[in-house]
C-alpha cells in the first residue's frame, strides 16, 4: 500500500460498496415502509451476493499485498527478521472484512443456524480493526503522513460504533445511511491519501513538515463528508423519484383496466336489455 495504487484500490472498493449502499438502503426503506413482512427472497439473494462481492474484494486485496514483487510472499518471518509488517498489517484489515463477508452470506444461506445480528457484529469487529491497525501504522512517520492517516479514525471507530447500534437497531434507515456516508468518506479519503502522499502524473510532492498542509488537509477531510453527505442525499431523492414515478405508473394502469372492464359490463348491460326487448 505504499504506493498510489496501494492506496486506490481500497478506495474503489470502499467506494463501490458505499455507493452500492447509498441506493440498496433507501431501495428498502421506501418498499417495506408501512409493512413489518420479513426479507424476500429476492433481498436475500441480494445480501449473499453483496456478500460474495465483499469476499471476492477482500481476497483481491489480500492477493496484491502479498504477491506484488516486493511483498512478503506469505513469509511473516524469515532469516532472524520480520518480514513486511505493513502489509502483513493491509492483509489483516482485509481478512476482516472477508470474514465479514462470508458472515452475511451465512446469514441468509443458512439463517436457521446463524443468530440475526452476527453479521452486524461481525462487520463492526471488521471496521474496528481497521481503525486499530491504523492507530498503530504511521509512528514514526512525517506530520502529514501521521495526520492524513488518523483522521481515518474518526470515520472508522464512528462506524464501528454505528454498525454495533445496528445489531439491536435492525433495519434503522438512519443507522444505515450513517454507515454509507462513512464508508463513502473512508473511500475517497484513500484517494486522497494517495494523492497528497504519493502524487501521480509526476505532481510536486507535498511538504509534510509544514503545518499548513495538515490544516488544510483537516479542513479537506470536512469537504469530503460535506460531498458525501450531497451524495447520499442525491441518491435518495433519486430513489424517491424513480419509486413515486413507477407507483404513479402502476396505478394508472389499474385504473386503466378497471375503467375497461366497467365500459364494457355498462355495454354487456344494454346490449342485454336490447336483446330482452
């Protein structure tokens, strides 16, 4: 992960699961609004799935922090010496969530067996992880380095306990959209690393003993919640919308019939009367 490419591809798939997300919840909050009916199959073989991505993600992780050129090749300790710990560390945070992943699957394969909840829990274990490997990942590095990376902690010891809330607070729209906004923040804030620590396309690097840097960046950090938050909020009324559009439509439609079917009993009705006489 110490590179730009380490850094972007946690990103993307923190991105991709929370934009995923930022639809799937409001998707269910407004369908099961009103009812108290248990998940359909049709939302449980969408939660395996999602489970199955979050695996398949986690092993791809797993894979490039251990078999790049110059990774530990599952070697944690060789010739008298530890043999790269950080990635070692980046493996770990993935295993996690691959835990994690296959929890959710077990969920709703075999939901006889497995409590409700454990998935829950089991992400918030994940997500805590997370938050304390990097606690323990940036000593002795620059300022800005040490910055960058512990503001992560906020969004990620918040969504710990976000997710925790959710294994008593099932299915609380609220819970889950806090969650969402989270990761969201978690994945471009791995862009962002990437961009201020290891700049592309040859950018000057940035000074990371000046404490001017590490304000902005502070400030930066706020500028990304505040474009998640329009985000999530963007993807909601977007789901409100199409929903409401296709409710009308349906309606419509079972008005439509309706109105055929009484047009033509009115038009059975005389031509009977018509008949009789």
């Amino acid at each position: 992960m110490a590179n730009f490419k380490g850094h972007a591809l946690p990103g993307s798939f923190f991105l991709i699961i929370g934009l995923w997300w930022s639809v799937k919840y409001p998707l269910k909050y407004f369908h099961q609004k009103g009812k108290k009916n248990r998940p359909s199959q049709q939302q449980q073989r969408i939660e395996v799935i999602e489970g199955a991505i979050k695996t398949l993600f986690s092993i791809i992780g797993i894979l490039a922090e251990q078999f790049v050129p110059d990774g530990p090749h599952l070697h944690l300790y060789h010739e008298n010496h530890w043999t790269k710990l950080m990635n070692w560390q980046h493996s770990t945070m993935y295993l996690f969530f691959a835990v994690s992943g296959i929890t959710d699957m077990l969920t709703y394969l075999c939901s006889h067996l497995v409590p409700l909840g454990l998935d829950r829990l089991v992400l918030a274990m994940a997500v805590f992880s997370e938050g304390f490997l990097f606690y323990y990942h940036v000593h002795n590095r620059p300022p800005l380095d040490q910055h960058i990376h512990s503001l992560l902690l906020f969004a990620l010891f918040g969504g710990s306990v976000s997710v925790s809330l959710e294994v008593i607070l099932r299915d609380n729209i609220v819970l889950e959209l806090f969650r969402t906004s989270l990761l969201i923040l978690q994945g471009t804030w791995f862009w962002q690393i990437g961009f201020v620590l290891f700049p592309p396309f040859g950018t000057p690097e940035w000074d990371q003993q000046d404490k001017d840097n590490i304000m902005f960046v502070t400030m930066c950090f706020c500028w990304h919640y505040l474009a998640t938050l329009c985000i999530m909020a963007t993807n909601y009324s977007l789901v409100y919308c199409f929903l409401t559009r296709v409710k009308r439509h349906g309606k419509g439609e079972i008005i439509g019939i309706q109105k055929l079917k009484s047009d033509h009993t009115y038009q059975s009705a005389l031509l009977n009367a018509s008949d009789e006489e």
